[in-house]
C-alpha cells in the first residue's frame, strides 16, 4: 500500500532532482531537496484536513485530486502564482513578468517580497475561517474539551465566525497602518491593499465553502431517500465533489502561500523554487491518499483536530508576518508539535478503550 501510493511521488523526487541537476550543476541538487523537505513540513497538517475531505470523494474524484490537482498545485500556485502576483503587483504582462523571473531574480524576488502583506491577508483570512468554524462547530469527540466544549456553546451564535475574522482583519489592517505610517518604506501605501484582500480571501471560503456544503447536503438527502436504511459512507461525486475539489484547491493555494515566501531564503530561481516545492506538493497529496485508503483519521480520531489547531497557528502566523518576518522554522515546528500530541493523544485513548477488552 505504502508503496503503491507514493509512487508517483518517488517518480517525481527522481525526475525533479535530474531535472535540478541538467539546469543547474549538482549545486542545484542539495537546493531542490532542501526546499521539498520545506514545503513537506509546512504542509503535513494540509495533509490531513485534506484527507478530512478527500475521504467523502469518490475512487475518480480522489484520482482526479492526486492527477489533476497536483499539476495545478505544482504548475499553477508553485510556478505561475509567483510570476501572476509580481505581474499584478508591478503592472507588468505575464511575458516581462517571466522575463524579470528568469533574468532579474533579486528584482523578481523583491517584487515578490513587496507582495506579501497581500498574500498573507488573502491566505490568513481563508485559513483563519477553516479553524474557527472546526472549533465552533459541536462534535461528539472532543480532544481540549476545556476549550472546545465552550466553543461549541459559543459557536451557536449566527455568523461569529465570520464577524471574529472580520474583527481580526480589521485590527491587523489598522495595526499594520499605524506601522506604516510611523515607519514608512514600501508597504506605507498597502492598508487597504491588505483590507481588501483579506476580504477577497474571506469571501473565497464562504463562495467555495458554501457551494461544495450546499451539493454535499443536497445529494445526502437524495441518497437517503433512495437508501433510507443504508449505513455506508457517502462517497460524493459530480457536483458535490467537484466543488469540494474547488475547495480543497484553494485549501492548498492558502497553505502554499507561506511556502512560496520562506522558499526565497533559499533560493529565488523560480525553476528550482518549482522543482522542490512540486516534490514536496506531491508527497502532501501523496500522504493525503493514504491517510485515506488506511483510514488513519478514523483509527487516530484527534489527528483531524490537531491539523485544525496548526491552521489556525498558521493563519495567526500569516497574518503576523504582514508586519514582522517570523523564521519557517518556527511555523513548520508549532504545526509538527500539534499534530504529534493530537496524535499520542489518540494513542492513548485507543489503548484506554482496548483495555476494557483485553481484561
């Protein structure tokens, strides 16, 4: 299974590091692998709230996510996102906007840089929305009762979510315009540039969110009335599925973002900013299937609650560094910890239960 299921991924290290090696010397090699190994660490918990959707998709829609998806996740948001936000942001067309890439990498990458409280707004404020509305949501399993069952209770309030995010939205955007203003340099004239895109994200989540619940919940109903006594998951397609595969995408493109940026520390060759940060992409998509074929979310029922906790750390991050520079080390670090308790607290619940039996 394990191995059947990385495959591709294995297939793609191999390719993406001959492939580092022809364009740039062996030199290009140790860069390739440093930054799969980056984007691997600050995308596990992307894994497994991926896998917390995948797994209600039907076999073509879970092929459709591991084939498809991962050429946009690679090609669209590691490769042409960069190039389409430097030629937004500077007024260029895409063809200059490629031509700065390949010839002027530090101008390219302070374009980039530039861009960040942009990027930060728009991916802290989808993230931001995925964590509030797990942790407000009533559930039957609980990991931090002391702090879930409260906001369960809270979360009975209409639309609190959004009104927490738009609050914390507008405290950073006033925040970071006081910053602005004291200090100055590029970003005195991106209040509202950050404003607006935190908007742009939040709307994102509730357009995507609420299509993909809205044909889940529709095709529920329809599977209920024509099984009314059958127990087995529901396994989506058509529509229902092909908007949660619109949400899982833009789930991704929001946990790319902070690796997109931290991948500029290591290199600012777009081509092997490409190459690693697609191995790494693969492996995620690679561990989302499998998370799913072994039913790992079902056997570690806390795993799905840590990877919520990690994107709300992530959001809070993101939303910090529109600011302050805070070292990948530390996001990929605070996400790592979080699922590793979720998951020995998982450990240990399954032993507690078993020994009842074992008696």
């Amino acid at each position: 299974m394990l191995l059947r299921t990385f495959r591709w991924a294995f297939a793609c290290t191999a390719l993406g590091l001959a492939a580092g090696v022809f364009y740039d010397g062996w030199a290009a090699l140790g860069v390739v692998a440093i930054l799969a190994v980056l984007e691997v660490s600050l995308s596990f918990d992307n894994a497994v709230v991926n896998a917390g959707v995948l797994k209600k998709m039907n076999a073509f829609w879970q092929k459709i996510f591991l084939t498809v998806g991962i050429l946009i996740a690679v090609f669209g948001m590691r490769l042409a996102f960069p190039v389409v936000i430097v030629a937004v942001t500077a007024s260029l067309n895409p063809y200059d906007a490629v031509q700065l890439a390949l010839t002027d990498k530090d101008r390219y990458q302070q374009l980039v840089t530039d861009a960040h409280p942009a990027i930060a707004a728009f991916g802290g404020m989808f993230l931001l929305m995925i964590f509030l509305d797990f942790v407000f949501e009533e559930r039957d399993i609980q990991w931090l009762r002391w702090l879930e069952r409260p906001l369960a209770k809270l979360g009975k309030v209409d639309a609190l979510s959004v009104c927490l995010a738009l609050g914390v939205l507008l405290i950073t955007s006033v925040t970071f315009a006081a910053h602005a203003h004291q200090h100055g340099g590029a970003h005195a004239d991106k209040t509202q540039t950050v404003l607006l895109s935190g908007i742009a994200g939040l709307i994102t989540y509730l357009v995507v969110g609420g299509l993909s619940g809205f044909f889940e919940n529709r095709l529920e109903e329809e599977e209920e009335e024509q099984r009314p006594s059958a127990g087995s998951p529901l396994a989506l397609a058509g529509r229902a599925a092909f908007f949660l595969f619109l949400y899982l995408e833009v789930l991704d493109a929001s946990f790319s973002f902070d690796g997109v940026i931290g991948a500029f520390a290591i290199t600012n060759d777009i081509v092997l900013m490409a190459l690693g940060l697609g191995i790494g992409a693969m492996y995620v998509r690679s561990l989302t299937v499998y998370l799913v074929r072994q039913g790992t979310l079902d056997d570690y029922v806390y795993l799905e609650h840590g990877a919520h906790y990690a994107i709300g750390a992530l959001a809070v991050i993101l939303m910090i560094t529109i600011q302050y520079q805070i070292n990948d080390v530390i996001t990929g670090l605070i996400g790592v910890v979080l699922i590793a308790a979720s998951f020995w607290s998982s450990v240990r619940r399954n032993r507690t239960l078993a020994t009842p039996d074992a008696a």
